[in-house]
C-alpha cells in the first residue's frame, strides 16, 4: 500500500470515528462519511469497499489509540499513588468515548462493533485488561496485592465492566470522571484495608 493510499485511509477512517459517534452504525451512509473526509463519495469507495468495512478500520483505529494511550498514561503517573495512576489509565477510554460517541449511539455501536469487527473488539478488551492489570502489579507494594485474595487479571476485568457501565451511562462527562474517581478510591480502599479495618466494620 503507497503512502497516499494510506493517508487517504487514515483520513477517511478519523473522519468517520465523528460521524458513526454522532449517528450511530445504522442512520450513517457512505455519504456522510464522504462528507466528513472531504472526499466524494466514489472516492471513497476507492479506499473502503462498503460502510462495514470503513467500520470494521475505525473500531481497529480506536482500538489501537485507547490502549496506546492507556498506556502511555500509566508510564507517565509511575510517580503518583495507585488511586490517581488507576484514574487516568481508566479515563483514557472514558474520554474518548465521552467525546467521540453521543450517549444514545454507545448500546448500538457496541453490538455493531461486537458482530461486525468481534475479534478487534476481543483483542482490545485483552489488551486494555492488560495495560490496567500491568498498573496494579506495578502498584503492588502500595496496594498490598501481594497477599490479596484477589489478583491483578481478576481486577482489571472488574475495573474495566465497571468503566463500560460508567461510559454508558446517560450522564454528564463531570458526573462520569467523578464516578470513575470513585470507583478507582474504592478499588485501592478495598486492597489497602486491614484485618483490624474489616473487623471494625
């Protein structure tokens, strides 16, 4: 693939994250993605051979730019405390759906996504389990995971059902941050709490 072709895929593949966000799988066209990517629509159909295929490239782009960023963000906070290095690893995927994705098209685009692009949508979910997982063992000591009933893989599935909840939910992005914050305070409370705290309760 030449690199003009390639930068016409990738144009078209960042114009069309917008538009499924804004109208869902179903109510967008080619025609509207065209419109988005300052193309016409044959065009794009020189690039994309349908409007599934244009799908199928956005939920591997997306996939690709959340778990990188998750990432980076972990490596960044190596310096702050387990809570708000949990916190901002996690709002990487928050506000990228919180931005690109309008509150009514999440369910949809999620069972879209789940059927059309199934083994990009596994392999995302793997590898984000695995940036946040690699932050609690590397959060080890601070959290006491050593002698935790519940290890890192276990926890990071949790966080991560708990943020698609989050995500989903018909809420302000504000409301939403302050959920996520809750939920990352809870998960190192619940790691840190002693014998003499459980009793106590």
């Amino acid at each position: 693939m030449s690199d003009t072709v390639d930068a016409r895929r990738v144009q078209i593949v960042t114009a069309s994250i917008g538009v499924f966000g804004r109208y869902g799988y179903r109510r967008t066209s080619m025609d509207l993605i065209a419109q988005a990517a300052g193309m016409s629509r044959p065009a794009v159909y020189q690039y994309f051979r349908n409007k599934q295929e244009v799908f199928r490239a956005v939920a591997e782009h997306v996939a690709a730019q959340v778990t990188t960023a998750a990432h980076e963000a972990g490596e960044k906070a190596r310096a702050v405390p387990a809570e708000e290095r949990l916190y901002l690893v996690l709002a990487v995927k928050l506000d990228l759906l919180t931005e690109s994705v309008g509150a009514g098209s999440h369910a949809e685009l999620f069972r879209e996504a789940a059927e059309i692009a199934a083994d990009t949508v596994h392999a995302f979910e793997e590898n984000y389990r695995d940036v946040i997982e690699d932050v609690l063992k590397d959060c080890a000591d601070e959290l006491g995971l050593h002698g935790s009933a519940l290890s890192a893989r276990p926890t990071a599935e949790l966080l991560c059902d708990a943020l698609a909840g989050i995500a989903q939910a018909r809420q302000v992005p504000e409301v939403k941050h302050a959920r996520l914050r809750h939920l990352a305070q809870l998960t190192v409370r619940g790691f840190t709490r002693t014998p003499e705290d459980v009793s106590a309760c």
